[in-house]
C-alpha cells in the first residue's frame, strides 16, 4: 500500500510538472504568435523588402544600416536568396552553414573572404533526401555529442515516450540509428549541452554530463549509462520565467552561464528593467549548482542562444541581434560585474532609437566556431549574415 501511494504521488508530480510546462510553453508561443503578427502588419516580411549584401566594414558604428562594434559584415543573403543556425565543415575545409527556415532548411557556404555564396545549389526533396529516423516527429532542436556519436533530440511531444525530455539517439552507424532510452525524469528539455565530463567534481571525471535547462530549473544528469541516466540535480533560480538555453562558460566546467526567454518580457527578478540578462551559475559541485551573479546587456533585448569561445560568448539576443561579451572574469568574480560587452552586430535596426525594445523579432541563434573565425548570425525576418569579430 505504501508503494502504491508513493507510486500515485510521483505520477501526480509528473502530470503537475508537465501541465506547468506546457501552460508556459503556451505562453511563450501565444507571445511569439502575437508579435511575429505584429511584424508582419508592419512589412517586416514582405516580399523583396531586404537585398543581399557584400562586405561592409564596422565604421564609427555603423555597417551600411546596422549599428555595430568590432564587428565587421562579410556578407548577408535574404530568405528569398537563401530561423535557427550551424553548420559543417567538409573534409577538404569547405564550411557550410545550415539555416532552419519557415519553409524548410538552406545551405550556404561561407566562402574564404568571408561572402556568402549567392547562388547555392538547388536540391530536390524527392531525389536529395533520405530519413534514417523517424520514431518521434518534430522536436525543438537536436543536440549533437560528436564524441560520443549521440544525438540528443530535445523538445518532442510531452505526451510520447520521452515526455519532452532528452531522446536519445546513437548514431555509431549513420544508416541505422538506434535509441538507447530517454531522460525524462525532470520532464520537458527545452535544450542543453551533452561533454565528456573534465571538471572539479572529480566524482564524474570521464562521463558524459548533460546540462539541460528545463523551462524553470538548471538539470544536470548523468547519461554515461543511456538505459538508466541518473539525475545529479535539479536547480531553480530566482528570476526564472522560461530556462531556455546556456552554455558552459570556462575551460575548467566550473561555472557555465544560463539564459531566460522570459524574464524579461514578464519581469521578473532582475530582468524587470528589459535588459537581456545572463546568469552565471557555480557548477564545481554537479549536485549543488549556485547562481552567483548575472550580467546585464547595455539595451534591451530578450535573449535567446549563446555560445562560448576562448572566454568569449557569442549571444543572439532577438532584436538587439549578435553580442559578444569578454567572460575571462567569471573566475575570479563569479558575481557577473566584471562581464563586458567587447562587440554587436545589430540585426534589427528599427529600434535603435529606443534603445531597444522586448520584443521576440530579430536573431534566433550564432554560430562562432568556424576554423575561418567568421560568425553566422541569423534573423527570423532578414535572411542570414556572414560577420567578423575584429576585436
């Protein structure tokens, strides 16, 4: 009897966690829906409205109309000529970026001076594309662990299998993918970062740690064994509206920073004033994760992905568009004061003015790893921006 009720109340959990999750999912989408209407009506979608362009530098803050700093444009092709972004390199060093669009995905290549090639090859959905995997339908993203050979898909239907959590899918053999199991004890991942664990908590040196952000927590889990995952913690914040996305921040994986998508447009904490606002958390101890700071972006902006590299992140933070911010002194002063933006590149310029606005339009992800060191920005309106940071 004891079992049974113990049983009854974790599934009660379950069902009131996922139904919590999907009223903020609801939300979220209900204001996207709104604004993205919203911008339609003003003709920020209209046919022809923006041309590609080749390379213009950054001078006295300005590239051609965007406003900018320590960030040169290398090229920019419209939808039309062609929104979340990466990429791959080939085997002879060709890079490629791979634009997810309304109607489907484009390729581009980024070519050696940076350009973006303008007429990209044309390919057919019958005759170009073959389906290995099919087991789950949409997600939100797919999450790639190259060392490993897994990939993660992230974000499917609450009411399959995985319950919206990790979806585990080993790709040893690219013709024959295969899942493991799933991650879904802490419900829906909305995204996350899978590595080979190499940080302080020396309980888990050499397995492989997910860092999931779970639309109101910080979930860490341990997925070393894919038929039994187990989850190390499960951290709120204060502040917290829709956890969406973050990143580990230095080389050591003892800190790592978490983005909301929306703290501010609901006001929460300390993104009450509208500025993208960035969360550093303390991760040396797996099991009991701290948030000791945040860092506020000088406009404001909703922010939505970031990347880091070499005590950089690269964030695409919606209208206010790509932001880099100097990071190197998170481990002296976890506090987030000594953050500072070094670089933009600003995609949306219709709010320049304001100063900003909280609104959901402008860029949706970056890619800054390319062996060239050029940056792909993308922007839900515009199309996509080949970038160069000369800082």
């Amino acid at each position: 009897m004891r079992l049974s009720i113990v049983f009854s109340l974790i599934l009660a959990c379950a069902v009131v966690a996922s139904r919590e999750g999907e009223s903020r999912m609801a939300h979220l989408m209900s204001l996207k829906l709104e604004h993205r209407e919203r911008a339609r009506s003003q003709g920020l979608f209209r046919v022809n409205k923006y041309t590609d362009k080749g390379s213009t530098k950054c001078v006295d803050g300005k590239a051609g109309e965007y406003s900018c700093e320590n960030v040169d444009l290398q090229g920019f092709l419209s939808h039309q000529a062609l929104g979340s972004t990466t990429r791959w390199t080939s085997a002879d060093g060709r890079e490629f970026g791979i634009v997810g669009q309304t109607d489907g995905t484009a390729f581009v290549e980024i070519l050696d001076d940076g350009s973006l090639d303008s007429s990209p090859t044309k390919f057919s959905i019958k005759n170009d594309l073959t389906a290995w995997y099919n087991d789950f339908g949409s997600s939100h993203n797919i999450v790639a662990h190259e060392e490993e050979n897994m990939i993660y898909a992230v974000g499917t239907a609450r009411k399959l299998n995985c319950a919206g959590g990790l979806w585990m899918v080993d790709v040893s053999d690219p013709a024959n993918p295969v899942s493991p199991g799933c991650v879904n004890e802490d419900g829906y991942v909305h995204d996350a970062q899978c590595v080979i664990y190499k940080g302080p908590d020396k309980k888990y040196t050499g397995r492989e740690i997910c860092f999931n952000y779970n639309e109101d927590t910080l979930t860490i889990v341990d997925v070393t064994d894919k038929k039994t995952p187990i989850q190390i913690s499960k951290t709120p914040y204060v502040g917290s509206s829709y956890t969406h996305q973050g990143w580990i921040a230095t080389e050591d994986m003892a800190y790592l920073l978490l983005d909301d998508e929306l703290d501010e447009m609901d006001g929460t904490g300390e993104a009450a004033n509208g500025h993208t606002t960035t969360y550093v958390f303390d991760v040396n101890d797996l099991s009991a994760p701290r948030h000791t700071g945040t860092y506020q972006s000088p406009v404001r902006s909703i922010d939505h992905n970031q990347y880091v590299l070499n005590g950089l992140t690269y964030q695409a933070n919606y209208g206010s568009g790509l932001r880099i911010v100097d990071i190197s002194s998170i481990p002296e002063d976890p506090s987030g004061k000594g953050l500072k933006q070094v670089g933009f590149f600003d995609c949306h310029p219709e709010d320049d003015e304001e100063g900003g606005r909280v609104e959901f339009v402008g860029s949706w992800s970056v890619y800054p790893y390319f062996r060239s060191r050029y940056i792909l920005l993308n922007s839900i309106e515009r199309g996509v921006y080949s970038l160069k940071y000369t800082g």
